[in-house]
C-alpha cells in the first residue's frame, strides 16, 4: 500500500552520506531478504536426508484434496479397499477424486487428469509399473506429491514417490509353502504346478512370482508347468483354469496357484467341473494370497488348502493412516511395508475376522 507524505527539507548530514554507508545499508537488507527466503524454503522443504517424506506444513488433512487412481471397484480387493480408505479419508474433512479403474491404459490417462486437476496429494496403484513413470515424473515437475500402495514403482522413480506396500515377496513364499506342505501331507515329492497370476506388468505380481520361485526352488520336485496372467479376475481366472485343466487333465496337475482368494476359487470350481478331485488325501492343493472370507470359509472346508493375509482393509487403513500422518505434518518415513501373515488350517481361526471383512 502507498501512503502520502510531506517532504521536508534534509539535514545538510543526511546528503553527505558516503557511498560506503549506502553500501552497507543494501547489504544489510539484502541479507534480511535472503534470511526470509530460507525460512520458506525451510517450511516448504520435500523431504530430508534421513528418508522422511517431508511434510505439507499445512496442518491437516481437513479441506485437502486427493486424487484416487486406485484399483477399480469391479475388482473385489479394491471394492473393500476404496471403502475404507475413501471413508476414513473423507471422516476426517479431505475431499476425494475418485479416478479407480482396472484398465492399465485408462490409469494413465486417469493419472494424466490428476496432475491437470492440481490436488494437494495424488494416491496410485501401479497396474501397469512402466507405463506409470512419466506420468509420476509429470506429478514430480508440477510439485504435486505422490503416494503409491501395495505394489512398488519402477526403480527409475523409486525416489519420486512416497510408498505404503504390500510385502509381496513375503506372499509368494507362503503361497510356495502352502502348496509344497500340502502335496507333501498326500506323500508327493514331485507335482506339476498352474499359475494363475495378478496383472504381470505390475511389481505387485512381479515380486510375488520372485518370492513364490525362490522358495519353490528349495523343493526342485515341483515345478510350474503354466504360468498365465489372470489380471486380478476372478472371471478371467476361472476361464484360464478351465483351459489348463482342459489341457493337462487332473493327473497333469498336482498343485495351483491363484494370487488372489477371488481367483483361487475359480481354480477349485475349474478342477472340479473336470471331475478332478481337490484337497483331502490325493486331490489337487490350491492355495490364494489376499485373504478373504471365501477363502477363509474354503481353507476351513478343505478345499483351499491356505492363503496369506495382505486383505485390503488393513492396507487400507495404513494408507488412509498414512496420508493423515503426511499432512499433519509427522513427516513419516518414505517407504512402508506392510506385514503379512501365512494362513493354512492350522491357523485360520487367528486370521478369520481380519481376513472375512471382504
């Protein structure tokens, strides 16, 4: 704001000012200019040396907004997930875009939209890993924050993200441990194995398969015969299997397994509808991961012979959990894993409740 003033006439001192005082004097204010800068950029910092996300410095998640490129709704994981984590997310006063899809090349386009709609905080799942890294180098330029769950980013981007995962190597060696425990309570050594898998193209399935592989690799008596991709559908889960079991017969397989509950039973109706026995002394051992009440009731049954937690409402929480602790400024670690947890008969009822919410 200008105001007006009078001018008087100076001292005859004040015109003898040296250039040397005049100097000084810039200097002076020069330093307290820059002092300021370096306070906001000390309140506007992204992250530290430590691993810490950095914080938003804003004092909640409250009027905030969020964009979603989550796991489509169709898909039954995401259902339960993106109502947990859109409720807790919207109790607390945040606004959320929803932007889910099961459609690799329609996340792209979906994330593209986001970082056009400028949000405080946009929320991914990677379908596909490869296809994601310039969309989130786009977020990076444009200074919007990035927060990834379950599956990892490419590693070219590893740095840009801030990631709330899935242990999902840990998955794929309970899943090699259920079927290998399994075939050897029938008094199998050997045995021909079926895979049906989650989204190849993302780390989520990727890493799974590097778990799943190694600890199978102990046990070199059982071996994957046919390893398709089943894109976190049930659906198209239950079309693979009745194509495999077409192909192999019931004596070309010993052992399947699906990456999901909700694909793992569509593997048990497959067997069956060939008239393949499954479970009990000699019938072909199924297992699942992404524990859910089916698979819960099919463990119990003796159908599913196990199954690994990371169920969705858990993750769910600890990500809502997450974007909460973020703008509240507790600037939590950049990376979190969450844990998970082998499920056979022997322990199911430990696992029931937190695995039947969906």
């Amino acid at each position: 704001m200008v105001r007006s003033h009078i001018v008087h006439p100076l001292p005859a001192s004040v015109h003898t000012l040296t250039a040397s005082g005049r100097r000084i004097r810039a200097t002076m204010a020069l330093a307290a200019v820059m002092a300021g800068v370096a306070l906001l950029a000390g309140a506007c910092g992204e992250g530290s040396a430590d691993g810490k996300s950095g914080t938003s410095g804003s004092g909640g998640v409250k009027g905030k907004t969020i964009n979603f490129v989550g796991y489509g709704k169709d898909n039954p994981w995401g259902a339960y997930f993106n109502t947990v984590f859109i409720g807790k997310l919207e109790s607390a006063g945040a606004k959320v875009v929803d932007l889910t899809t099961m459609d690799p090349g329609t996340a792209v386009t979906n994330f593209n939209q986001a970082i056009s709609n400028k949000p405080d905080l946009i929320v991914a799942a990677l379908l596909d890993t490869s296809s994601m890294v310039v969309p989130i180098k786009k977020a990076k330029q444009a200074n919007i924050p990035v927060l990834v769950y379950d599956g990892r980013p490419d590693p070219s981007v590893d740095g840009d993200v801030m990631q709330v995962l899935s242990d999902s190597e840990a998955l794929g060696i309970a899943a090699a441990q259920n079927l290998v425990e399994g075939l050897k309570a029938q008094g199998k050594e050997s045995g021909n194995l079926i895979v049906i898998t989650g989204t190849k193209s993302g780390f989520a399935a990727q890493d799974r398969m590097k778990g799943f592989d190694a600890e199978l690799a102990k046990t070199p008596g059982y071996k994957v015969i046919d390893n398709q991709d089943g894109n976190w559908d049930p659906t198209l889960s239950g079309k693979i299997a009745t194509q495999l079991f077409a192909k192999y017969g019931c004596a070309g397989i010993q052992g399947a397994y699906g990456m999901a509950d909700y694909m793992a039973l569509p593997i048990v109706a497959a067997a069956k509808q060939a008239g393949c026995e499954v479970g009990g002394k000699n019938g072909v051992i199924v297992t699942g991961s992404n524990c859910f009440k089916v698979g819960i009731d099919a463990i119990k049954a003796g159908t599913l012979y196990g199954t690994a937690t990371e169920d969705p409402g858990t993750i769910a929480e600890q990500t809502a959990g997450y974007v909460i602790r973020y703008f509240n400024g507790e600037n939590p670690p950049k990376k979190e894993l969450v844990k998970e947890e082998r499920v056979t008969a022997q322990n199911v009822d430990r696992y029931a409740a937190q695995c039947s919410k969906a």
